[in-house]
C-alpha cells in the first residue's frame, strides 16, 4: 500500500465540497499528510461579456479571486488548529485540467473531492469534474457525496 503524504482538496466552495472537506481533514490526520487545498477561478468565455455593463471581466475575475483567498484562509486556519500541514494554491481555468495539473505538480498521492450529484441532462450537458478527474488522475481518488444529495436513476 502506497504512503499518502499529500492530499489534494480541490474546492469550490459549495455544500458538497464543505462536506467533503471534513473527510479530507479526517484523511490527512489519519495519514499524517500534508493537506493542499485548490480553488479554480473559471473564468467567464468572452463571447457573455457583452452581457455585462457595471463591471469588467477583469473585475469580475478580482473580485472572484479575493472572495477565494479570503475562504481558503480560513480553511487552511481550520486545518491548521487541527495540528495538519496545509498549503492553498487558487487557479486560473477549466477545473478538472487545473485540478490534475496541480495534482502532478504537488506529487498528489489522494485527492478527496466532493460530488454535486448530476444526473440526466445537467450530467450530459455539464459533465462532473469529479468525473473527468477520476478518469485522468494521477493517483486515488475519493469521491465524498452530500447526505441530503439527492441521486435519481436515469
């Protein structure tokens, strides 16, 4: 069985990641490992930005990027008075390259994420970034879903 060091905790923020994020601090104290929490900013595709007049794409992106540093502070303060390592690192991008470039990058033996739980057309039309994570991931995964998380057969 391979020594898990690093974990990454890829995050947006959302109810699914929060509750994931309990499973990561569990993990890395359990593993003694170092915690590295991503947040990607994906930014806006150019051709929506005529839709908005009060501010720029620039803007939007600043104002995404202070909201995220001030969330993974706290994060990594939650982590850190639980005695466990903890580095954050924000991106720029499509979230699931940006999560396993830093994965390969950060020599990433667990990544834990959560799950939103999609399902029919948003699943077809979206698609997961847990999804697409797993299939091109450098190392194992762990999928953590919501308890309210409602799941529908297709």
């Amino acid at each position: 069985m391979k020594t898990i060091r690093t974990i990454l905790f890829p995050t947006d923020f959302s109810d699914a990641s929060g509750y994931a994020w309990k499973y990561a601090l569990l993990h890395a104290g359990k593993h003694k490992a170092k915690l590295v929490v991503v947040h990607v900013i994906h930014r806006m595709p150019s051709d929506y930005q005529f839709l908005i007049v009060a501010m720029t794409p620039a803007q939007i992106y600043d104002r995404l990027e202070d909201r995220a540093k001030r969330k993974l502070v706290r994060l990594k303060k939650e982590a850190e008075r639980v005695g466990l390592r903890c580095d954050t690192i924000i991106r720029d991008g499509q979230p699931f390259v940006q999560i396993i470039r830093c994965a390969r990058e950060v020599r990433s033996d667990m990544i834990i994420i959560g799950s939103h739980g999609r399902t029919g057309l948003a699943q077809v039309l979206i698609g997961s970034v847990a999804e697409k994570v797993v299939r091109k991931a450098p190392c194992s995964i762990l999928i953590v879903r919501h308890p309210l998380q409602k799941f529908r057969m297709p």
